[in-house]
C-alpha cells in the first residue's frame, strides 16, 4: 500500500466529519507557496515569471501557519518555486508536522542533499520529487543538463536518511508512453513509497505553448501508460483520480478542496488560475462563483484542464462519502491491473510514431549534411 494506513485514516475520518457537519465546501490539501522563485527555469512553468522583487520575497513561518490554522486542511503540499530556497523551510515543516498534517514538500531536489540536514524523518513528511522522466526527457523537460542525475542522487540520499520519497511527474503532449513506463520502473526500482503523475496545465505566462496536452489526448496517452500495470508500481495518489486521468471516469472540478495561499493571500480559484485573491479561506469559499470554474463550466481556460488540484478532491470525497465510492475505490486498489489489449496496440503506435519522426530528423540533417558538402 503506497500510502500508509494512518494517513488513509486521518483523511478518510476528516472526509466523513466535514460530512456529518454538513459543509459542503471543505480543504483536503493546502496548496502552500512559500515563494516563487527557482533555481530551475522549466519551459512548462508558470510560476517563475514574477518581477524580481516578488521572487525575492517569501511567506513568513508564521503566514504558512495561519493558513493552515485557519483552513484546517489534514495535507499540505509545498510547491513552489523551490522550497528549499527557502531560509526558513526547516521551521515551517517543523511548525507543520507539530500541527500533525501529512506534507508533501515538491523538490526538483538540486538542493536536497545538502539541506536534508534541516529536516527528521518523519511519517507526516514526504518529498515529492520532481522527475519528468528517463534522463534525456527529465533533462529536456527542465531545461538542464544533468538535472536527472542530481534528483537521482537526493532522492537516493533522502531514501537513505530513513524519508519518505515519492516522484512526481508531469506530462507533456510528446510524452512517450513506453518511456513513462521504463521510467516507473527506474523509480520503483530506487526504493520509492510510490509515484505522483499529472497532466501539465496549459499555464498562459508559460514559455513553451506549444507541448500542453487536451482532454482527449491526455486519456490517450494516460491509457496507454497506466493499463496492463506492473505489480511494482505504486501510486501515492487516489486511484480514482487514476481512473479518471485513463478516462474510466467523469468528474467535476472541486477546487476548493486544495486551495492555493501564497504571497498574494488566498488565491481565486485554484493553484493554476489566478482571478484575484482574498484574505481567508471562508471568504474564498463564499465569494468565489463556482459554477464558473470546472471543464462543464464553459471556462476556456478551464477546458482541458485535468490536474490533481482540481480533480483529485473530487475522487477522494466519492471515495470517502458514499458506499459506492468505497467500493469503487477497494476494487481500484485491489485490482489495479487494467488489462488491455487496445492500449498495447496504442504503445505500439506511440513506437512506430516515435520511430518514424526519428527517421525524419535523420532524414532532415541527412539533408542539412548533403546541403553543407554541395555548398563546400
Ligand atoms: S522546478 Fe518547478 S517551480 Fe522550478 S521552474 Fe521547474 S516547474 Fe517551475
Ligand atoms: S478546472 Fe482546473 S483550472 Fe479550472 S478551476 Fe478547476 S483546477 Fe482550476
């Protein structure tokens, strides 16, 4: 079981008590940015844009506190920019784990090794670390040569030190399935509690416009990557939310179960879109329009989007809310397989695409050579 039992607990009664309360708007994870800036500058990115003097500035430990005191979430994920950039994370994971909430730090871990001093391990810490893929994708995703090797090695070093470590992976339009699933086994073979996997999200401000994936292309190729499943492979997410990114399932965006604070306050509505921001989570809650937000909505800028922030709420509330998302969710996680036949024929012809657009490049500077010896 990738996720351990006490975590599964803490979130399953958590669930079951908003419900006998009756809210019917509730946090199950704080998207928490301490800050903004990075030491990578990846094409798919939109959050390293800010002008210099927002990068420069982080959230006080006691602002990181004040959010999750008041919103009351049992998760927090800490992306960024780069966590580990800043000062003071070790007293902001450290004020966490004393409030008891399962964190998940992102790291694209160029620093880890050399900060892991600054934490314990701990059951209510993970990092999560960023990985793209096999070496050459990871380093070609992150703009950095070498980049794979240096996230290798933290993790290897964070796994060593007794924490608890995931990967983290976001796909592109281009992806190749098949080099996903080498992948899946390099990081299971490296010891990790499991892996976290997630569409990109067509960020406007993002350099690389090109390589966002659409709706029916990310079921596509999510069913080529996830169906006829090794037995190795560990997921430390919903595997409802796992169905949905295969197209097995239908469901509706719930933002407002992992809302983003950051330096601007509570952002509106989620972690990818920014329409304002409010100073607490109950006036997030209650002013925000929901019903324009979400794929039904009719909001382009919400049309494809497939992310975990948006989704993964809503599997985790159908699998805690009612008998049959229970049973949903114990047949997800008990027969995981997802035998296939159709999606090994479409790994096939991700191969034979993949293989004919490497003909065409070589084809392509064949003809830059031959054009460089006429003109010699
Ligand atoms: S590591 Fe994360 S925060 Fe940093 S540039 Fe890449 S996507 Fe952005
Ligand atoms: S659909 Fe995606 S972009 Fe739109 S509100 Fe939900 S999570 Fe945000």
């Amino acid at each position: 079981m990738p996720v351990p039992i006490s975590q599964m607990w803490t979130v399953a009664t958590y669930v079951l008590k908003q419900r006998m309360q009756g809210r019917e708007h509730y946090p199950l994870v704080l998207m928490l940015e301490p800050l903004f800036r990075c030491n990578l500058a990846c094409a798919g990115c939109g959050k390293i844009q800010y002008p210099a003097h927002i990068l420069k500035t982080d959230l006080s430990p006691e602002e990181c506190f004040k959010a999750i005191d008041e919103c009351g979430a049992p998760m927090v994920s800490i992306p960024g920019g780069e966590p580990l950039m800043h000062p003071q994370i070790g007293e902001i994971v450290a004020g966490l784990i004393a409030r008891k909430k399962y964190i998940y730090l992102c790291t694209n871990a160029l620093l880890l090794k050399e900060k892991l001093h600054l934490f314990k391990p701990s059951k209510y810490l993970t990092f999560s670390v960023h990985v793209d893929g096999q070496r050459e994708h990871h380093d070609f995703s992150v703009c950095r040569e070498g980049g794979y090797d240096i996230a290798i090695e933290g993790i290897k070093a964070a796994l060593e030190a007794g924490f608890r470590v995931t990967t983290n992976t976001t796909l592109f339009d281009g992806a190749d399935p098949n080099s996903v699933r080498a992948f899946f086994d390099e990081a299971m073979a490296l010891g990790v509690e499991g892996m976290v996997l997630s569409p990109g999200y067509t960020y406007d401000k993002a350099p690389d416009q090109k390589h966002f994936l659409g709706r029916a292309r990310s079921r596509r190729l999510f069913r080529a990557i996830l169906s006829n499943r090794k037995p190795t492979w560990k997921f430390n997410m919903s595997p409802l939310f796992l169905e949905f990114l295969m197209g097995k399932r239908n469901y509706q965006c719930t933002a407002w179960g992992a809302p983003a604070y950051n330096l601007f306050g509570w952002q509106r509505p989620c972690y990818l879109l920014q329409d304002g921001y409010v100073d607490t989570y109950a006036e997030l809650v209650k002013t925000t329009d929901w019903s324009h937000y979400g794929t039904e909505s009719g909001n382009p800028k919400c049309a494809n989007c497939m992310v975990s922030c948006g989704y993964e709420p809503t599997t985790v509330h159908h699998a805690f809310s009612s008998f049959s998302g229970l049973f949903a969710m114990a047949k997800a996680t008990l027969f995981s397989r997802y035998r296939d036949p159709g999606a090994v024929k479409l790994l096939e012809e991700y191969n034979a695409t993949n293989e004919a657009h490497a003909s065409l490049v070589q084809i392509g500077s064949g003809k830059v050579e031959d054009m460089e010896q006429t003109a010699v």
